[in-house]
C-alpha cells in the first residue's frame, strides 16, 4: 500500500495562496497537525518512506517520526506554480475568468501533463518495493499521484480533496488499484 500524507497548515494554505515551490514553514497549528500523524498512524512501520524536498513536507514528515528513516524525493515536490505562485484562485480569475488549476494550469510553470509524469515515477518506485510505502508531500501533487494510481486522467485529480495533514491509503484488491483510505 501506498500512504499519501499531506504536510502540515502553512500560512499560504490558510489564505489559499497556490504554494509551488516556494518553501515556506509550518504554522505553529501545523506543527500541531504533524505531532498529531503518529497517533493517527500507530505505530505503522513502512519499508520506505519518501518527502518532498520542500520543508513543510520534510518537517512534517519529521515530527511525524520518520524523518531519520525518509529519503528525499525531488518528483514529490508540489506543481511548479510559475507566474501564480503565492496567489489565490480568485486574484488569478480577475484576469483569467473562469480559470482552473487543473483545466488551465498556471502561465509560465508546469502542465499538468508534467506533474502526472512525476507521480507516475513516484509510483513506478513505490512498486519495486515490498512492503508500505510512505509519502509525505503536497496538496495537488498527492491527488494527481491518486488519480494516476487509478489509471485516471490527470486531470480528475480535482476530484479529490484532502486537507492539511490529510492519511490516504492507495491499496489493491484482487490485483485492482483501489483508494483504501481518502483524507483521514
């Protein structure tokens, strides 16, 4: 199985600010939100656990209690935001009415199409292991990471919300991708 969880509250996910690549901390209620992930979890052992290279991830990742085990993974990072980095979907529609992240994608940064590719690299490596796989990451990228588990377009992955500090499991049953747990 593949554990796909989310980092901690930022000041830019509160404000609803796309947050790329710019590597802003954890508010103190995130690192709250990050302590919490070991009770949630148990005490879940994972053959490998993987972060973004970002530090809300790795942060996360670490005062969730993997940190020392976690092997950082760049294809795990959040979609590239470009020139809509550190704005809302509402100041970007003032100029692009009608604009979508997953329909439009930003001006001057990743497509899509790119990020699916990433995640589909991360899932290529999360196969060649036995045993549960951890992944600590980001928002968009987690759920384009889902929708390609299932063979989904990328573009679905609007579809799938998960919250600040959000577990979701990808399992298999009878040899059929299944999402086994979303944004516990």
């Amino acid at each position: 199985m593949i554990w796909l969880i989310r980092h901690g509250e930022t000041e830019w996910t509160v404000s609803g600010a796309h947050t790329g690549r710019s590597d802003i901390p954890l508010t103190p209620n995130g690192e709250a939100q990050a302590l919490g992930i070991p009770e949630r979890l148990g005490a879940k052992q994972f053959a490998l656990v993987l972060t973004s290279p970002l530090q809300r991830a790795r942060r996360t990742c670490e005062l969730a209690g993997y940190g020392e085990h976690a092997q950082l993974e760049p294809n795990l990072a959040e979609w590239f935001y470009g020139d809509y980095e550190g704005r809302t979907s509402t100041q970007i529609r003032a100029g692009r009415p009608g604009w979508s992240i997953f329909k439009d994608g930003p001006h001057g940064g990743e497509t899509l199409a790119q990020v699916a590719e990433r995640t589909q690299k991360v899932i290529e490596r999360c196969l060649a292991v036995d045993g549960d796989v951890a992944l600590f990451s980001h928002g968009h990228t987690l759920r384009i990471l889902a929708a390609s588990w299932l063979g989904l377009p990328p573009e679905t992955a609007k579809h799938f919300a998960l919250g600040t500090a959000g577990i979701s499991i990808l399992g298999l049953e009878n040899e059929t991708r299944n999402i086994t747990l979303w944004n516990r």
